[in-house]
C-alpha cells in the first residue's frame, strides 16, 4: 500500500509538472495577464486533466457507461493532445533562443536608419549656446537602446519576445493536433490488411497456402464500438480466411455495456471457424462471463486447450498471464504436453512474453498481440523494453513469434508510427 501511494504521488506530480509547463508556454508568455483568453487557457488546463483521469477510473468506478462515453473522447485526446504539445515544445526550447537571436540582430539594423533622422538634422541649426545640453542628450540614445533587450516596458522588446512564443506555441499546437488528428483518422478508418508468409517445416503440402487471419487487441470500449467491429468483420471476411484467430484483449467494459458492440463478431466466416483466446484486458472486466458471451457469438474459446485442424497440423490456444491473478493463467503442459510432435503446433497467445514457453512446448508458430506495435510512438522504445518482439515475425529457436500490432486501440483512439492491422499468415510447406 504504501508502495502505491509513493508511485500514486510521484506520477500526479509529473502529471502536475507537465501541465504547469504547458500552461506556461500555451498559456501565460502569449496572453495578457486578466484577459479572457488567458482565463479560457488556464480553465482549459484545469479541467482537461480532470478529464483524462475520468475517462481512466470511471469504468472501475462504477460510473453508467452514457456517462463513460461523455468523458472518453476529450479525456482520452487529451492525453494523446498531451504527449505531442510536450514533446514540441521541448522541441522548441532548441528553437526559441535560436529565433530570438535572428530577431535581435535584425533590430540593431531597422533601428540604425532613423537614427540618424531625428539627431543629425536637429544637431545643425541649434545655436553653439545649446550645443552642450544636445551633448548631454547624445547619450541618452545609447542608453535606451541598450536598455532595450532589458526593459519590459519597451514595446519592441515586449513585441519580439511574444512573437517568439507565439510561434513556437503556435507551431507545437499545430504539429500536436495534426499528428493526433492524423493518427485518430488512422484507428477510425479501421484497420488494414496485411498479408504474411510463413514457411513450416511439418506443415503438410495439402496445407500449404492454409491462411490464418489473426486480429488482436480490438478493445471495445466507451469510444470504439459497434462500427469499429463490423469494419473489422468486413476487413476480415473479405480475405476468405481458412481460420480466425482473435488473439486477446477484445474488450474493455462489461457483456452488459459492450454486448452489443461485440455482436457483429458472429457473422465472421472462415471454413475451419473463429477462435478466440483471453487477453490481459479481459481479466480487468470479467474474463469468464466474456468467455461464455463470445462461445455464444460462435467463437470458439481455447483455454488452455488444443485440437487438431483438419488441414494437418495442431491449433492450441493458452489462457494470458493475467489470468494467473485468479488461478486461469497459461496452462501449456495442459494445452501441448502431450501432442504428437511430428504435427506442426500454431499456438495463440496474447502476450509475445511466453514465446519461452512456447519453444520449450515445440511449438512452431506463436501469434499474438498485446504490444500494439507500441501505439503512439515513442512508445515503441517502451514496448521493446517488456516485449521480446513487438511487432512482426521473428524467430526464437525452433519457433516463429508472429505479433500483430492490433487492430484497435487502448486509452486515446490515437496510433502514431504503430498503424493498425489485420494480419492474414499464409502456411507455406517446405514440402510444396
């Protein structure tokens, strides 16, 4: 507990941190103190936050899923909104002194031609009487020229120094919402297809061509909903997969709530079906009643269990590590303990982290998810760090790891570097 509430305060202050630092550049060096602009910013700092925190509790909390839908989508962007403000304006931390070093040498220059206009010609008719007080004078030039980098009160020195941070902000304003923007079109337009060949040494030559469309991560939720799934439906019948595999976290909300936006899942068709196994996400909303609500939308749930697919090799599905927190965990003694190795194995498992398992087991092909590809970037470098392949196919022993980077999202509606997918893995035969 104690530990919780180090980490609790630790990450409100860096939250708290970020936000005074956006507010200080968006908000306090490009408006006038007490204007009403200045007082929409400060109110839109206070609140956005508020927000977020929200749209991330309220499900837990109780809170009525209409209401969860009001707070998601300006909770959620917020967040995105927020990583790429920030990482802009550190960006223009680099650029600001650059910027106000070009105009302050610019202004010697515009300032050198009227100079001469109100000293020389005056100088000339004055009589030789008065000629001491207009030297007395000269040097007062110099002296509010020097206290121009200085004093606030000098309208150029003020006007150049919010012009600067009128532009940085204004450009890292620009660049945050465009690539949210950009990267929310991205996950609404729904997900592409790609295609993957994977070549298995004990894959039969009448399996060869077999084409397995694996989709992960779909994450139903208070943003993505029935439309999102029937994309997703329409994206995946129209490659006439042979097998379905969804790989895990498909919701993120109660059977209740999100029943309906699961629904369309029952019109995907593949010749050998649709099978599905648990992801983290589900054991943070009732793995158990989700499992028999899928069963019913004909999928068919593989906890730690296998069968034999027609076409020549083994299809085993695991329980996630999530599960573990409730006794449901991986089973694979269970799933491939005692399986004819001869057979090609293709396991589906939502986390990449039990690839170990995997090849100990003898399997030759995982599929999994769980990463999304590290969703907005840089959050990649993070997923490198917990994940031992974040996206693709990759070989670990005797056994290929494919990881889809999902075809929803978690969190904001958002994927910056991380496009979303549906991956059809095509069986090629050595024997072929």
């Amino acid at each position: 507990m104690v530990v919780f509430l180090l980490v609790l305060v630790v990450v409100l202050a860096l939250l708290g941190g970020v936000h005074w630092y956006v507010w200080r550049r968006l908000v306090r060096d490009v408006t006038a103190p007490g204007g009403l602009p200045r007082r929409i910013g400060t109110a839109a700092v206070v609140v956005l936050p508020l927000l977020s925190l929200g749209a991330l509790v309220s499900a837990r909390a109780g809170v009525p899923f209409p209401v969860q839908q009001v707070i998601a989508w300006p909770g959620q962007m917020w967040l995105a909104v927020l990583l790429y403000l920030v990482l802009a304006l550190v960006v223009g931390e680099a650029v600001r002194p650059l910027l106000r070093a070009r105009l302050a040498r610019r202004a010697p220059a515009a300032a050198a031609a009227p100079a001469p206009a109100p000293v020389v010609p005056e100088a000339v008719p004055v009589p030789a009487a008065a000629t001491e007080p207009l030297t007395e004078t000269a040097p007062a030039a110099p002296d509010a020229a020097t206290a121009t980098p200085v004093g606030p009160e000098t309208p150029s020195d003020v006007s150049r120094r919010l012009f600067v941070s009128r532009v940085v902000g204004g450009t890292a304003a620009a660049v945050a919402l465009g690539t949210v923007g950009y990267g929310t079109y991205g996950v609404l337009r729904g997900p592409r297809v790609k295609r993957v060949t994977v070549p298995l040494a004990k894959i039969p030559r009448a399996a060869h061509g077999y084409r397995i469309a694996v989709v992960s991560d779909i994450h139903l939720g208070p943003i993505l909903g029935r439309a999102h799934t029937q994309r997703i439906v329409d994206a995946i019948n129209s490659t006439q997969p042979d097998l379905i595999a969804v790989v895990g976290d498909l919701v993120d909300g109660t059977v209740e709530n999100l029943g309906p936006a699961a629904e369309p899942l029952a019109r995907l068709r593949a010749r050998h079906g649709s099978f599905f196994v648990t992801g983290n996400h589900e054991y943070f909303s009732g793995a158990d009643v989700w499992v028999d609500h899928v069963r019913e939308l004909g999928l068919r749930p593989l906890r730690n269990e296998r069968l034999e697919i027609p076409a020549g090799f083994d299809l085993a599905g695991v329980d996630d590590v999530a599960g573990e927190s409730e006794g449901q965990g991986p089973d694979f003694v269970r799933a491939l303990g005692d399986r004819d190795r001869t057979r090609a194995a293709v396991l589906l498992a939502h986390q990449p982290i039990v690839v170990h398992d995997a090849v100990r087991h003898g399997v030759d092909l995982q599929l999994s998810g769980h990463t999304h590809g590290g969703q907005l970037w840089p959050g990649n470098l993070l997923a490198e760090l917990a994940n031992p392949t974040v996206a693709g196919l990759e070989r670990y022993g005797d056994t290929q790891l494919y990881v889809s980077r999902g075809a929803g999202a978690w969190g904001p509606p958002v994927r910056v570097g991380a496009p979303s997918d549906i991956t059809v893995v095509e069986l090629a035969s050595k024997q072929a």
